[in-house]
C-alpha cells in the first residue's frame, strides 16, 4: 500500500470510501480504539470490527484525510499490534454519520493471530502502586496494552465470552472504560477491577485459606524459608527465597531436582545488576513486553547461593512481568527463586485442585486465583551471544506469533510432531508455521494428554487442520508412536538431524541446498547407529551425510547418555582397547566394579549401539577431567565442560579425516599427556573446544570442495555452546563460507517441528 497508488486518479477535497482488511496480531492490542480515534482525528466515517480473518473497517471522508489515514494505519499501528497484510477495496460513499465500532464478526475464514501474553506495561504498574488509585495492588490490573491473551483465550475472535474472563462480569466502572474508545481499556478483554475481577486465595496444602493480607503473609513465609507455589499467567511457580540456601537445598530435594539451574525473579533491573552483568541488549530483552528468562553471566562476587545454579557462572533471570509478581517484592524480599511448577517429569500445573494433589509433597502454601488457565504455557529461556538473541525455549511472550517461511506453491495443512525432548509441535499452512508452546518431555501419559489438548487448542485458534502429519524416523519414541495415531491423510517420517537442517533454513528463509552442521546429543539414523556430529548436504526436500564423527559404542545405551564415565571407557576403549583402560583409570570417576561392568559390554557388544553423537563425545571429555560423574539433567557434562571454556588461547589438538570420518584418536590422547603433566582442566577443555571448530570446519571446507556449496547452516542443541557457536562461526567466515543459525527458534530440539513441517510441506508437493 502506497499514497502513490492510493491517490492516482483522485483529486484532493472529492469524498472516497474503502473497505480495508487487515490481517496479523490485530486482536487484543487495541486496533479497535485506535482506528476508532485515528479516524475521529482526519475527520471521518464508517465503523470498524473485529472478524474470524482479522480487523475489517470502512472508510469514508475527504481524500487527503482518507489517504493519511491508511498511511498512519499501516506505518504507526499500535505497539503490539503486528500487520500481516492490508487489503483495499474501493467503493461508493454510503454516507456515514459518525464512525462507530460494531459487534465483532464470526463469518469467513478465520485469518486473525493470536496475540502472545504481554508484560504489565508502564501505565498499569503506576495504577497497582498509586494507593488513591481504584486498582491499587490489585493482582489483575491490565489493559490493552499489557495483560493475558493466549493463555485465557478458548477461541476466536478474541471478544471476553470466548476467554476464562466470562465468568467475571463488569462491574459498572469497568464497563464503561470497557465501551469508551478514548480509554485504554477499551475492549481490554480481560479488564477487571477488585469489585468485579479474579481473587487471590493464600491456602495452606490442606486447601485451609490463610488469614490475613495475602502480600504480606506470603513475604513472612519467604522470609521464614518457606515454599509457596504460585499461579501465574500460564502455570504454577515453585517460589522460595533465592538468598536462602537451605530453602533452595530444600525446594530442590523435594522437587527432586538436585543440580539443574533455577531460575530467579528480581525486584527490578537494580537488583538485576547486584548479582549478574547486564548488557544493555539484555536489559532491553529484559524489560520487553514478552519478559522472557534471560541467562545473564553471574557477578563473581554475587551474594546468592551457588545452590541456584552448580557449577556455572550464568544465572537464568526474569523480572515481574504481572501485576502479581510485581505485589511479591518489598523491601526485604528482592529476590525469588521461580522455577516451574511440576513434578518431575510431568506438564507444568495449571490448575487449583491439580496443584494442591500435584505439588502438595513440594509447597508448603499455595498463592491460588479463580481466573482459568485455558492454554498452559511456560516461560521462555533466551540468552544474548555476540549481541545476538538466542532462544534456548520459546513459550510464553512469544507463542503463537508465526513464522514466515519458504513454502511450496499451494495452501496444504501440515504438522511437525516435534521431537522426543524438548518438544514443541509446529502446524503450518502456506507460508505461515505456528509453534507451540513449550511441552517438553514426552515422558509420561500427562505429557502425552498436554500435547493432546494443545494440539487441539492451537488447530483451533490458526484454523490448521493437518492433512500430512511429519514425525521423528526413531521407530521407538513416544512422540512417533503419538503422531501416527492422529487423523491424517500422509505420514512422512523424518530423520532427525534433516529436522535440524530444514529448521535452520526456515528459521532463515533459505530453500537451497547447503551444508548442515548438526551437532547435538542423540539422533536416529537411517543405517539405525544414533547420530550426533554430522555435516549433511541437503535441502527440504533430501539429504546426503557427507561426514561424521567416528562412531565408538554406547555402553547401557540409556544408562551410557545418564553416566558420562561409560563414555569415557568407550573412547579409551574405542582407540586404545582394554591396555587403554587400564592404562588411564585413574582419570576416570568410577568404581572398578563399574569398569568391569562397562568392559564386559564393550567386548561383548551387547546392548551398545553405534553412536557418533557430539553430546556423548562431551560427556567422555567432562569426564576425564572428573567434572561430571552423572547427568542429572540433560547435557549437564557439556555444560559444565563448557564453563571452563577461556577466551583468547587458540592452541588444539590433532584429529584426522579420512573418507567423510573424523577420528579423534589424536584428541584423546593430546588430553591425557596434558592430564599427566597436571595441565590446568579450563585449558584442557578449551584446546577440546577449539580442535571441534576444527574438525567441523575441515569437514565444511571438504565438502565445499567436492559439491561447490558455499552457504553453511548450523543447528543441533550444542550450539547452545555460546563459545562453540562464535568460534565455528567466525572462523567459517574466515573461510569464505556464508554462515547462518537459529534466530527465531531454539537451536535445540525446541526447532525441530519447525524443520519436520516444512520437510512435509516440500516433499508432499514433489519438490516442484
């Protein structure tokens, strides 16, 4: 749309009229009021509505007012709206008297995108905090710019019948904000005030209220050590006081989660900068309307307890993006462990009832509302590297706003299954890919009912029914087994590092072919080895492995990825045999029961599949350097491998690559002549670190050579490495190569769906 366009033909001072269309994120941001006062401002007429495909409104008035309108509708929209398109359609003055905003309409195909949760902006916090305020210190307060949207809403258009905000009628103050155009709770569909809104309930795990005000006995518990469970936008949160250590040593025996990192809420960006460096970049991630967790680097000298995060110098930190949240701090409390509130291996707790049965063994009180949680969503985890954003979870604040990505010609309706961990699933049509929100583990039955009714809840809000459904090849994942029982008309199995490829080429709007390196824990392969460290030549629609990481077995298999020192003995094994073992055991944390055990499985052969997986080659290394006997968390050994990295030391060791296979015979043994001579374990891990940008970048080069590919893609969870990532980077460009990664979702498998479904979307069009 442009003025040029708009006004050939016309002449300045004649009434014109147009139906306008606009489709993207125009629910639920105040698109209504706005338009409603912009035209009030040029002077015109019509009316405006909300509809299944977006915000429809007619127009009419002097054509310079007309024409500055549409300029300013589609250049200034509101803050949080998002426009898609705009569509015009000219016709005869009706003769308008006024412009009005009608009753919303639910005919036609439903077009309209869903708005994400959205932080409490600046407006709302200065209402909660002003005492001669109506709204002050209510949990609740919101308006258009600010507030609850995915979680509340059951379907479209997004009017308060169609949320969990039905069951609180307006009082008559909120009713009329609500029906003013001028008042920023116009058509706020989740306003509410104390008279008329949700309420707080503190309650002890017998469901018994606690007396007094909320706030204040929900600090004094805090402050006593106590754990309270939280009912926040998309779930419970498991709180204690993040000075504390003995609540957090408790908190993490209950919940039984003895060393993967919490994550913590501060007071304010003060308070922020007191334990953690703060990048401006991050403080603007921060303070953005989506409040994601951000991994901030901890100050050496931070007071918290090394309990919160074992072993690492980041800290994963979020500020109050609700109005409750923000009621929880005061002078005393500044600092709240705010970990996700679910048993072990189960979906994050939604519900009141559910909470009390759920997490009754971990909380001592529960701070409960009565406003329903339709759509479960957990926060979302990024991280700045190189001044770039990096999701490492994407969920709240971010879904369900869609990708745009390369699409075959045609409309066709798929799913992306997602992966076993991590998983998120991804229903695409044309050239628009919806993510889900965060599910995680397929781990259990309650798992499999929350991916289920997520499924369900997300078809609904975009209109996408899946007509070809792509999964995991893994013949044995639940996920697998979960996708193919669902109604479709095509199944199409994927390989699991082609996902990691075709993810990172939507991610960038490539279709071509190029060379992928994956790098990550644990894949199927189509020769049935489990792979891990692969350079692949593809695009959406095929894939050749033009390089690998040499195999060595995985001893137990599962109980292999559990215990890093299984790794370690398959390696000593793999290129030294049982001389090596017994040569170098004293590098490796275990029992001598347990290496006989191990050695038994490696002559033997027996349950010790294949694996060239870059995951395990981490776990055999932390290892060696005694760093991690067990993985209490997935990649716990890399992670902590990772910590030891430093910059500024470039020195390697020697790997060779011989027929598309690097063998790192020279790596192990350049990192046990350095652990005799007592060589400090943070250059060791860095030498390791650089030789892999080495490895792959050799690989990349071999494979530029014989194909003439030049556009490399990188993907896999280990690029999560923040050091691994730069360096390979950079040096590619070094090279020559033009290096692309994950922008816009999770290099881990929280972007797989993303690959799955458009690997189904080209190869059910024949890669035309």
């Amino acid at each position: 749309m442009s003025v040029a366009y708009l006004t050939r033909g016309e002449e300045a001072g004649k009434t014109i009229s147009y139906q306008v269309k606009i489709q993207g994120i125009v629910q639920g941001v105040g698109f209504r009021p706005y338009v409603f006062n912009l035209a009030r401002r040029y002077s015109l007429k019509g009316w405006v509505l909300n509809s299944t495909s977006g915000v429809t409104l007619e127009i009419e008035g002097e054509a310079n007012g007309v024409f500055s309108f549409l300029q300013e509708l589609k250049y200034q929209p509101p803050r949080l709206a998002r426009i898609t398109a705009i569509r015009l359609t000219p016709q005869v003055p009706r003769g308008y008297a006024s412009f009005e905003i009608i009753k919303s309409e639910c005919q036609g195909e439903r077009e309209v995108l869903v708005t994400p949760d959205v932080a409490i902006c600046e407006d709302c916090r200065r209402e909660i905090l002003n005492p001669a305020d109506r709204r002050f210190h209510y949990p609740f307060t919101n308006c258009t710019n600010c507030g609850p949207r995915f979680t509340i809403i059951r379907d479209l258009p997004y009017d308060r019948e169609r949320t969990s905000m039905s069951a609180f009628p307006m009082c008559q103050e909120c009713e009329q904000e609500y029906h003013d155009p001028c008042n920023r709770r116009f058509h706020a569909q989740p306003n509410a005030c104390p008279r008329c809104g949700p309420r707080i309930s503190l309650v002890d795990k017998n469901g018994r209220e606690v007396a007094g005000n909320w706030a204040e006995r929900f600090r004094q518990f805090i402050l006593a050590g106590k754990i309270v469970a939280v009912k926040g936008l998309g779930g419970f949160h498991l709180a204690c006081d993040a000075r504390n250590l003995k609540a957090i040593g408790e908190l993490r025996r209950r919940k039984r989660r003895p060393a993967k990192p919490l994550a913590i809420m501060c007071r304010d960006l003060d308070t922020v900068r007191k334990y953690c460096r703060v990048t401006p970049e991050e403080a603007r991630v921060l303070l953005s309307p989506a409040a994601p967790i951000v991994v901030l680097e901890r100050r050496p000298e931070s007071p918290l307890p090394d309990n919160l995060a074992p072993n690492l110098k980041s800290l994963g930190v979020m500020l109050p993006y609700t109005p409750l949240h923000l009621l929880l701090f005061d002078g005393e409390v500044e600092a709240l462990v705010m970990t996700s509130g679910n048993p072990s291996g189960q979906p994050l707790v939604k519900d009141n009832d559910e909470a009390l049965i759920q997490l009754g063994e971990v909380a001592d009180y529960f701070l409960m509302n009565n406003r329903d949680i339709e759509n479960r969503c957990d926060d979302s985890v990024v991280k700045i590297i190189d001044g770039e954003l990096h999701f490492w979870r994407r969920s709240r604040g971010y879904v369900p706003i869609p990708l745009e990505i390369p699409a075959p010609p045609g409309e066709l309706s798929v799913l992306g299954a997602g992966g076993e961990m991590k998983n998120t699933f991804c229903l695409a049509k044309g050239n628009r890919a919806f993510l889900s929100q965060y599910i995680g583990a397929m781990s259990s039955e309650e798992c499999v009912a929350f991916y289920h009714s997520s499924l369900a809840s997300l078809s609904r809000l975009v209109n996408i029914v899946p007509r070809v459904i792509a999964y995991d090849l893994h013949p044995n994942y639940r996920i697998s087994r979960l996708a193919r029982e669902l109604p479709a008309e095509q199944f199409i199995p994927v390989q699991h590092h082609h996902a990691h490829l075709a993810s990172c080429l939507a991610d960038n709007g490539l279709q071509e072919e190029v060379i992928g390196i994956i790098c990550d824990g644990t894949g199927y392969g189509t020769d049935g080895c489990l792979w891990g460290l692969e350079i692949l030549r593809g695009d959406f629609c095929s894939f050749q492995r033009e390089v690998q990481l040499a195999y060595v077995p995985l001893p137990g298999g599962e109980a292999a990825v559990r215990q890093p020192f299984r790794m370690a003995l398959a390696y000593l094994y793999q290129y030294f045999g049982h001389e090596g073992i017994e040569r170098y055991r004293n590098f490796i944390p275990c029992s001598d029961k347990e290496v006989a055990l191990v050695g038994k499985l490696l002559q033997s052969k027996f349950n010790s599949p294949l694996t060239s997986s870059c995951g395990r080659f981490f776990d055999a290394v932390a290892a060696l350097l005694q760093l991690c006997r067990e993985n209490l968390y997935e990649g716990q050994a890399a992670v902590e491998l990772a910590e030891l990295v430093r910059g500024g030391y470039r020195e390697s060791y020697p790997f060779e690559l011989r027929q598309g296979v690097l063998y790192p015979a020279g790596v192990l043994a350049g990192i046990l002549e350095d652990l005799k001579r007592g060589t400090d374990k943070t250059l060791i891990a860095t030498k390791f670190h650089n030789t892999l940008v080495a490895m792959v970048c050799q690989g990349a080069t071999e494979v530029r050579a014989k194909h003439g590919l030049n556009k490399v893609v990188l993907s896999g969870g280990t690029w999560q490495n923040p050091y691994l990532l730069v360096m390979t980077r950079r040096r590619l460009t070094e090279l020559g190569f033009d290096v692309y990664y994950h922008h816009q979702v999770p290099t881990n498998d929280g972007g797989l769906a993303l690959g799955q479904a458009t690997i189904a979307s080209w190869r059910s069009a024949a890669c035309v």
